[in-house]
C-alpha cells in the first residue's frame, strides 16, 4: 500500500492506494498518530482495493482523534469497500462522500 499526503493549511489528504490490511495497516496508523494540528483529515479511497478489519480498526482510531480536533471523511469509495462498510456498520460512524 502506498500513501500520498497533501497538505493544505489544517487539512490533511491521504490518498491510499493498494490494500489495507494486516501487513499495511500498522503503516497507516503511524500515520495518523501524527495529525498534531490537523482539523480535517480526508482519505481518498479511490486506488484502494480492499480493506480489512486490520485496516477498520485503524480508520476508527483515526476517527476517534479527528472526533476531539476537527473532522473526517472519506472519499471516492469502491463499490466493494462501500459494502464492507455497510456490513460492518462503519457507514454509521463514518463520514463517507
């Protein structure tokens, strides 16, 4: 998996592209444990393949730190990965465009 971080002012773009799963996700969650002054974080899911429940876990964890410091959405989502999160309920608690 590969991610692509833009900055712009207090936003945050992370563009995932691959699978984000149990070899990848401890790479994402180093990266959110970085997100001192950030008020919106986006994920861009659009090169995104598949996501696990490795790869849940962190977007939750990301969305518990942007829940005390701003907001979160998640972007451009596969038909697949839209469906993982509506099995798992994910599309209760995140916010996804």
């Amino acid at each position: 998996m590969t991610i692509n971080k833009a900055t712009n002012g207090s936003e945050l773009v992370m563009a995932l592209t691959g699978r984000l799963d149990t070899t990848t996700a401890p790479q994402l969650d180093d990266e959110i444990k970085t997100l001192d002054g950030v008020e919106k974080l986006v994920f861009d899911f659009q090169g995104l393949e598949y996501i696990s429940s490795a790869g849940l876990r962190v977007l939750l964890s990301a969305q518990k730190i942007m829940n005390k410091q701003g907001s979160m959405v998640i972007k451009n989502v596969s038909e697949e990965i839209s469906e993982i999160f509506e099995v798992t309920g994910f599309v209760d608690i995140l916010t996804i465009e």
